[in-house]
C-alpha cells in the first residue's frame, strides 16, 4: 500500500466515524452528504473514476426503468430505498 493511500484510508476511517456521529445525532442529511465523500474515497482507493460510476449508474437506471413500480405504499417516514449501496 502506497503512502497516500494510507492517508486515504486513514482519512476513510476518519469520515466513517464522522458519519456515525452524525447518525445517532439524528443529522441525517449531514451523514448522507458525508456518505458521498465517503464514496469519491472509496473510488480513489479502488481506482474507480467518475465514468466508471456514470456507467453504473446508468445501467441501473435503465434496469430500473424496466422493473415494475413496487406495490407497496411508502410514507414520509419511512426511509427511501438507496438506488447506490457503498461497499467496503
């Protein structure tokens, strides 16, 4: 492992407990933005680029667009689905 991407890893853990805070602060939309740069590290780690997730993000789109909507009835309190999970 390079040193910056040390430093990236230990800046990733570092966001990670930030998001956390955040979380059982009931700051949920601080975390969420927080998740976001969570993901550009996490893309830089793998050497994913931002056209390799526009393309993720697009063949999902188009998957999505085919499935049928869901049957069940969702309220403002419960949470939204993600359409993109962060994984480690």
């Amino acid at each position: 492992m390079s040193h910056s991407d040390e430093q990236l890893q230990s800046l990733l853990e570092t966001l990670e407990e930030c998001r956390r805070a955040l979380n059982e602060m009931n700051s949920r939309e601080s975390a969420e933005l927080l998740s976001i740069v969570i993901l550009d590290v996490r893309m830089k780690l793998k050497g994913i680029d931002s056209a390799d997730l526009k393309a993720l993000c697009d063949e999902m789109l188009r998957n999505a667009g085919s499935e049928p909507p869901p049957s069940s009835k969702q309220t403002q309190d419960q949470p939204r689905r993600p359409l993109l999970r962060v994984v480690k």
